[in-house]
C-alpha cells in the first residue's frame, strides 16, 4: 500500500447515501437520553473501528501564541501539560492555540467545521496532542457530553475564490462562538512542517474536560507521514481578517503568529467513537497505512 492507493482505498469507503441516512437517524436518536444515545453509536461502531476521513483542499490553520502558559493549564486534561512547539522546521518554538477550519467528507457526516485546539504533551506516552478545546459545524458531530450533535451553526462559507483568497466565515445563531478568516494565498510558499506536532499530534487527539470527554479520552488518525510534509505558510502580511471567538476555549491573551494552509486534500482513517489506537512512532504510523486491507474494514 502507498499514499495513493491509500487516498483511493479511503475515498472509496465514502458512500454519499450513507452520509443522508445517518443524518435521518441523527433526527431520530437525538430524541433519545444521551446515555442511550452513546450506547447505541459506540455498540455501532465497535465493528467498524475506523471510518474514512477526508479533509478536503485548503484546510487552513490559525496558529495563536500564548505568552502565558499558566492560563492554559486549567484546560487541560489530567495527565497532559502546555508544551512549545513550531508549525515550521526552523521556526521558533512557542506555546500555542490552534483553530483549524475545513470540510469534511466522511461515511457518517460531511460539512464544514471549525476546531479549537492547545497544544500540549501527554505526560504517560510523552506525545506532543492537541486537546480539542472546543468546535462547531454546519453538520451533525458526536461527543461524551452531547451525544449526537445537530449543527451548531447554518449557512457557513468556507471556500477559496479564483482571485486566490480564503474565505471562512462560520458562526452560531447565539453569536457567541464564530470564525472569520479572510487571506490571500497568492503569495504564499510552501515550506516543510515540524513532523513531530503534526505526525504526533494527530495521532494524539484529546477532548478537553469542556469540548466533551471529561477524562481526556484520546482517539487517533491514521494516515501516511506525507500527508503532514509540508503546506503553504501565508505571509501575515496577506490576512485581511482572522477573529475568532468561543465561550469555552477564551482568548489566554493570545496572537496570531502563522497562518497555515494544506493545498491538497489530505485521506486519513479515524478511529470510531470509544475506539483508540496508539502510535508510538511516525514508522509505526507509516507501517499501519501501508498494511491497511480496505476489505476487512467494516462500513458503519
């Protein structure tokens, strides 16, 4: 198995008319009591273990520099601690917060989200993870403390033009939660990323105590190391607007730093809720994707 067998074998496994039959149930299961609710997916999807996962064109990242680490540490999961780290190999090393916006197409949902990450380690696996602070989306989710989660926001853009800009603008009905992200990609350059926040960090996902899994619970992406090689840096210079808001995740006095962009769509597989699978290495990682068989892969 290579990377492009990979991004095949994972576009494959995406059945559009799955997606619309998931979402019909998700008007029906959300009727249910959480607990139930929770019983119901994780008994689903244990057969499963993994589920198809594409991020599509352009994911782009807002990388904030946090000056003062100890405002974040009440965030965090037990076991895990602010850590520094560089988006680009060269660049300095600093404490950070993270938002991410991007679509998504999966066998189970597809849509537009927007995810609020602190970069930390996890002190029992010393893995550098990025605890999910908190998200929103213009489609169904799931979490430990909502359950199966109806959109929180509706009419989001996210898209580029064929002048060149990014556009994001995505924002719930309260107005408390939003991100909007204008930039220019003309000018950007490609350049070769820190292999260990992107490879560790995405193979170390945690929920923080406020965005849903009160105990940190961990879930993992697996992917071939070339899809976090490198992505285009956007000169600062070039960002019309970059605000973002959330009642959970707070500011921490924080400052745009690097802008961020993936101009390819990057195929990777998820663990399925209550699944975790632990990487201990970026070859471990590349030998689980080049040994995956599609075909014992069961379909949620």
């Amino acid at each position: 198995m290579n990377p492009h067998d990979f991004a095949k074998g994972v576009e494959k496994m995406v059945d559009p008319m799955q997606v619309g039959k998931t979402h019909y149930l998700q008007t029906k299961l959300k009727k249910l009591p959480i607990c139930l609710q929770k019983k119901i997916i994780k008994s689903h999807t244990k057969k499963a273990g993994q589920m198809p996962f594409v991020v599509e064109p352009y994911c782009s990242f807002l990388f904030y520099k946090v000056p003062d680490p100890s405002k974040i540490e009440k965030f965090m999961p037990d076991g895990f601690k602010p850590i520094k780290s560089a988006a680009f190999i060269g660049d300095t090393e600093e404490y950070y917060g993270i938002v991410s916006m991007f679509r998504i197409h999966t066998n189970v949902f597809w849509g537009a989200r927007a995810e609020y990450y602190l970069v930390a380690e996890n002190e029992k696996t010393g893995l550098i993870s990025w605890v999910m602070m908190d998200y929103i989306s213009d489609t169904i989710s799931y979490d430990e403390i909502n359950g199966l989660k109806s959109p929180d926001i509706k009419n989001a853009a996210l898209t580029t033009t064929c002048e060149g800009d990014f556009i994001c603008s995505m924002e719930t009905a309260d107005h408390k939660k939003y991100v909007e992200a204008d930039f220019s990609l003309k000018n950007a350059k490609m350049r070769p990323l820190n292999q260990r926040l992107w490879i560790e960090g995405n193979t170390s996902i945690a929920y923080g105590p406020r965005a849903g899994e009160p105990d940190g619970d961990l879930f993992s992406l697996t992917f071939f190391p070339e899809e976090m090689k490198e992505a285009l840096d956007i000169p600062l210079k070039d960002v019309r607007e970059a605000k973002v808001a959330s009642d959970t995740a707070g500011k921490f006095g924080a400052i745009l730093d690097k802008v961020i962009s993936f101009p390819y769509a990057q195929h990777m597989l998820s663990d399925a809720p209550g699944v975790h699978t632990h990487y201990e290495s970026e070859q471990a990682l590349r030998e689980a994707a080049s040994k995956t068989s599609f075909k014992k892969i069961a379909h949620l």
